[in-house]
C-alpha cells in the first residue's frame, strides 16, 4: 500500500495540469456568467441625436413718432406715421395716379374732392400731420390790395382805380370745402363829364357770399377756389346830371392761396374778378382786386373722450 499514495498525487497532478490547459472550461464559464449578467442588467438607451432649432425671429415693429401739440382724437401718445391720418381723422391721404400726361395729372389733382372719398389731402403742399385746418373751423380776416375796374360806371364817368380793405368771417366744415362772408369798401373817384349840383360821395361798397374749395385738401399750403354772389352798392353822376345809387348784383370768382404760419393763424393772396350786372345808367363793370391779407383761426373743441389737456377749451 506504500506505492499507492505517490501514485495518487501524481495522478491529481496530471489532471489538474490538462485542466488549466484546456481553456473550454475556462470559456464555458464566462460565457455563462455574461448571460446571466445579461439577463438580469437591463440595456442602457441610446440617447437620441440632439437637433438644434434656432430662436423664433419677430418681425420688426413699425417706427413710431412721439406726436406733441394738437393731434387727432385717438392718436394722443405715439402713433405710427400711417395712422396720421386715420380714417376716424378723415381718411388717408391719397394721392392721384399719374396718367403720364402732365396736363391729366394738372387736373386730376384739381377736380372737386370730398374727405369721405378723398381722405384728407392728395399729399401736395405740405400735408399737415398733428393739427388740421379743421381744428379751428372758423376764421375772421382782414386784406387789403388794389382795386382795379375794367369798365366805365357809366357813359358819362370814367372808370378809376383804388386801395381798398376787406373783412371777411368763414367756416371750413370739410378738408376741401369752405364758405366765406365778406365786406369790401374802396373809394374810388368817378369824374363825370356832366356838370351837376349833386355830389356823389365816391364810395363803392361790395357785400358776398361765397363758397371755397380747397383741391389739396388739408395742407399748409392750401390753394382755394372762390365763387359765389353778392350786391355791389355805389353812387355816381348820371348823364342827366342827377346823383344815382345803385345795387348791382354781383358775382366774385377766382382764385387764392394761404399758408399756415402758425396753427391759429395764417397768410393768405387772392385775385379776384366782381362782375357786376348794370342797370338803370350803370353799366355791367368787370370789377379786379388783387389782395394780401390774415385770418386769424378759432373754434373747434376735442371730443370728451379725447384725453389732452385741451379737451376742455376751445382751440
């Protein structure tokens, strides 16, 4: 039995040696101990690709302009320049198409207009942004110029010419439309050739009523038509050599121009022809007058709604 046991531990040794050199079992094992970890571990995710979406652009905002002084009721603050003239202030302004024609342009822009379909001007002459003729409708003004007449007052007087002075009143009650009241006295001297004991006094008084017509609309320059009726009232030597009075009816047209100097006050030029129809010795006279002159403007109050410190007087 002595042998035995030598021969037992060389036999272990063997085996055990065959056994680490043959690495299946070695592999066997991993593998196996992989899939259990496998099993029981749950797969991480793959994170998705990260995108990148820029930053929403806004469009820019209109410019705004502070607006001080008198301007529009609800345009008080800072309004945009398109709402100016915003449809509650009279409308937009338009301005005419070109027909490439300059005598069709010419007239296109001096038809008859009316805000409700025109806007407020045609954008000539300086349009007006934060006040408005129509702020202060009203006017009282007073001219003065020549006098100039055409004709002889009658067969046996000659015509002269003179200074004179006017007053006049009106009301602007639409961007392009007005009426006017005025009062003209002019002293011009009518030598007769017919000796008489009668004086004449050399006085020549016109009174009319006149409608305007403004084709630019509300601008500061601002040209004007005038038509309308009236009396011419003057005293004369008629060929019998008797003082005669006479009232002529009357009707003034022409043309003018003003200019706003400040928003209560403006300049303004006209010329004039008073035709005036004879009768008994007088005859039918073609009456001139080219004047200078001021008006002054008043009237007018905000709406109450309108938060200004002038809803409350009248401008």
């Amino acid at each position: 039995m002595s042998w035995l046991q030598p021969t037992c531990y060389v036999a272990c040794v063997v085996v055990a040696a065959v056994a680490m050199a043959t690495p299946a079992g070695a592999q066997s094992m991993i593998l196996r101990t992989s899939a259990e970890s496998t099993a029981t571990t749950p797969p991480t995710p793959t994170p998705a690709p990260e995108t990148y979406s820029p930053a929403p652009t806004m469009s820019a905002a209109p410019m705004l302009e502070p607006v001080s002084g008198d301007y529009p009721p609800g345009a008080a603050g800072d309004v945009a320049p398109s709402d100016w003239c915003a449809d509650e202030w009279g409308g937009p302004m338009v301005e005419p198409a070109s027909s490439g024609s300059r005598w069709s342009d010419w007239r296109e822009r001096m038809r008859f207009r009316h805000s409700m379909m025109d806007g407020r001007a045609i954008g000539k002459g300086q349009p007006l942004r934060t006040t408005s003729w129509l702020n202060r409708p009203y006017e009282f003004g007073i001219d003065t110029g020549a006098f100039l007449m055409a004709n002889d007052v009658s067969s046996n007087n000659t015509s002269n010419n003179d200074l004179m002075v006017a007053a006049h009143l009106g009301w602007d009650w639409d961007h392009y439309w007005g009426a006017q009241a005025r009062m003209t006295w002019t002293t011009p001297e009518f030598a007769s050739s017919v000796d008489s004991n009668d004086q004449n006094t050399n006085t020549l008084m016109m009174y009319d009523v006149s409608l305007m017509y403004y084709p630019w609309g509300d601008s500061r320059v601002r040209p004007y038509y005038r038509l309308g009726m009236g009396l011419t009232d003057l005293d004369f030597i008629n060929p019998s050599g008797v003082r005669e009075d006479n009232t002529l009816f009357t009707i003034p047209m022409g043309l003018g121009i003003k200019y706003q100097t400040e928003r209560w006050m403006a300049i303004r030029a006209e010329a004039m022809d008073n035709i005036a129809w004879g009768q008994n010795s007088a005859s039918s006279m073609h009456n001139f007058t080219l004047t200078i002159g001021f008006e002054w403007r008043y009237g007018g109050r905000p709406s109450s709604g309108w938060s200004s410190p002038a809803a409350q007087r009248t401008w």
